[in-house]
C-alpha cells in the first residue's frame, strides 16, 4: 500500500472503531450491561490498534 491508502484506512479503522464505541458502548453504558461496555471498549481498542498498524511503516516526511 501507499501512503495515502494507509492513511486512508487508518481513517476508516478509527471511524468503524468510534461508531463501534458510540453505539454498542453508549446503549451498554445506559443500560447498566457493564460486560458488554467492556466487551465494546475491546473492539474499540482492537480496531484503533489496527489503525496503529496500519500507519506503522508510513513516513510522513517530516
């Protein structure tokens, strides 16, 4: 891949990741199902670790 496609699936990883958080972990959180909060707070941190991944060989040029 190239730089401007790691870029641009980080950016999708992190989108998916907030998405993920904002839906499954708000309703968990406001329903008292602390495992699936957890379980959703994973995910989360899975896919921003994906992000991480993705970018680790880009060099921005600074």
């Amino acid at each position: 891949m190239n730089k401007e496609q790691s870029k641009h699936l980080a950016a999708t990883f992190q989108a998916v990741a907030l998405a993920e958080l904002g839906y499954f972990g708000y309703q968990a959180m406001s329903a008292d199902r602390w495992w699936i909060f957890c379980w959703s707070m994973g995910v989360f941190l899975w896919l921003e670790f994906g992000a991480f991944w993705t970018l680790q060989g880009v060099d921005d040029g600074r």
